[in-house]
C-alpha cells in the first residue's frame, strides 16, 4: 500500500535569511590587495613561507565553512605572495 509523504514545507523566503550582502566590495578588495602586496615586500623569503603556509590554511578553512568568495580572495592573495617569493629566490 502506498504512503503519503511528510515533510514540512518551508517558505523560499526564509533560504534567503541569512546571506550576507557583497554589494560595493570590489573596491575595499583592490585596496586591500595592493597594501597586501606593499607588506609582503617587506618580508623576508623564510617569513613569505610562513605566510603561504598561513594564508593556504586561511583558504581551507573559508572553503570548509562554504564561504567560498573568502577562499577566493585570500586564493587571489596566495598566488601574489608565491609570485614574489619565487621572484625573491
């Protein structure tokens, strides 16, 4: 015999409740990453090292929260840093 199915119905209007708005960060984003870029000059090749370690970390843990714009940009920022310390070396 078959059976009904129960489930409870939610309203779409509550999915929407907790995102976070992006509106207007592109600029603060660039901003951002050229002062990032000023700071990792003034690093030292062993100290670069560290703070790939530290921002591939940073990129995991955004990625395993789901907050994948934030694993993007700090992904953004890990290849500028390689890209310099492989430029240092």
């Amino acid at each position: 015999m078959p059976q009904g199915l129960n489930k409870k119905i939610t309203d779409i209007l509550e999915l929407g409740k907790n995102v976070v708005k992006t509106r207007g960060k592109g600029k603060t984003a660039s901003r951002t990453a050229a002062e990032a870029e000023a700071n990792y000059l003034a690093l030292t090749p062993q100290a670069m090292q560290k703070k790939i370690h530290e921002l591939e970390g940073q990129m995991q843990q955004h990625a395993q929260n789901l907050e994948f714009e934030e694993a993007a940009q700090v992904r953004d920022q890990l290849h500028q840093l390689r890209e310099l310390f492989i430029a240092a070396s």
